[in-house]
C-alpha cells in the first residue's frame, strides 16, 4: 500500500478557497451554465493569450491568463453542484489542460524562435515536455491503481511561475530554466514514487 502523499499546492488552494468556489459554482449552476461549456471557455481565454504571447506581448499574456485561471475551478465546482454522475467532465477538464499547456509553451517556443534565441526557445520545449510528463505519469499511474500527487511542480505551481514571469518578462528567461528543470524533476520523481509502489506489491 502507497503511503501517505504530502499535500501538494493545489490541494492547499483548494481547502482555502473551497467556501468561496462551492459558492460560486451554485449560482452558476443555477443560472443554467453547464461545467463543460466553463472548460471550453478556459481554454479559449488561454488560446487568446497564446497569440498575444507569440505577438511578445508578455504582459498582457499574463493578465488574460490570470483571468482565466478561475475557471480553472470553477468548472468543478459547478459539476459538483449539478450532481454530475458521469466523469467525462473529468477527462475534458484534464485534456483540455494539455491543450492548454501545448498553447502557452508553443507560443513561447514560436516567438523566440521568430525573434532568433533557440537557446530560450528549447528551454520552452523543455518546459512543456516536463509539464506534459508530470501530469502523464500521474494518468498512467492512475490506470495503475496508484494517486501520485507528489512533486513541487504540479499544474497550479506551473501557471503560477509562468503568470508571474509574463508579468514581469525581466525574470522570463530565469523562469523558463526553473520550469525546464523543475518539471521534468518532478516528472521523475513521480516514476521513481511509481516504481517503487508497484515494485514492492509485485
């Protein structure tokens, strides 16, 4: 048996803010707006915010991203005020996450590539090759019948780090080699936690 995982920060998010969303995901629910059609907003907001990025707006990049991110849980919360029996949801929210991902970190990739710096371009596909991992290795682990959350660098770490570096593009760079490596340490750690849970039940 697995033991018990540290809360990550998203969970820690989640506890402190869970009053207000559950709040908000009821009045939502009871305005007739269905979880899904929050998910497909999010993304929408981010693919925005690609196309500025690309453009070299950071700033902006980051301000659209941060007022997406809200609905990041808000769709949950509106799901669990439906009652929602089935876990499509889940599986949307989860794929349209990736696609969120590959959004960002390929806007990154195409504008310094435009603008001729492929070292700082490679960095963002490290990054988005960590990012993509981490939260692989968690599915796969999943299928497994073993919940990895452990590593610093969840999903929620991972938007924060790179809103707060658009914001201020001077730390961008430094940002990029602490995603490039974080990421993919943690995407590492979560195999090595894997192997050595199933390991020990073989």
């Amino acid at each position: 048996m697995a033991k018990q995982q540290p809360l990550i920060f998203a969970d820690r998010m989640r506890a402190l803010t869970n009053g207000f969303v559950s709040r908000a995901g009821l009045a939502v629910h009871k305005m007739g707006i269905h979880p899904d059609w929050i998910t497909w907003a999010g993304l929408l907001i981010v693919a925005l915010a690609a196309w500025v990025i690309a453009n070299g707006q950071f700033q902006w990049g980051g301000v659209l991203l941060l007022l997406g991110v809200p609905l990041d849980a808000l769709d949950g919360a509106v799901a669990r005020a439906m009652q929602r029996k089935d876990k499509f949801g889940a599986v949307l929210d989860s794929t349209l996450d990736r696609y969120a991902d590959g959004l960002i970190f390929g806007a990154l990739c195409y504008h310094f590539a435009v603008q001729n710096q492929p070292g700082v371009m490679l960095l963002s596909l490290a990054s988005l090759t960590g990012a993509f991992t981490v939260s692989y290795v968690r599915a796969r682990a999943g299928e497994a019948g073993l919940s990895v959350k452990i590593g610093l660098f969840d999903r929620l770490v991972r938007l924060t780090v790179i809103i707060v570096a658009l914001l201020i593009p001077q730390i961008l760079v430094a940002a990029l080699w602490v995603m490039a490596i974080g990421t993919n340490f943690t995407a590492l750690q979560r195999l090595w936690y894997v192997y050595k849970n199933i390991i020990k039940e073989a």
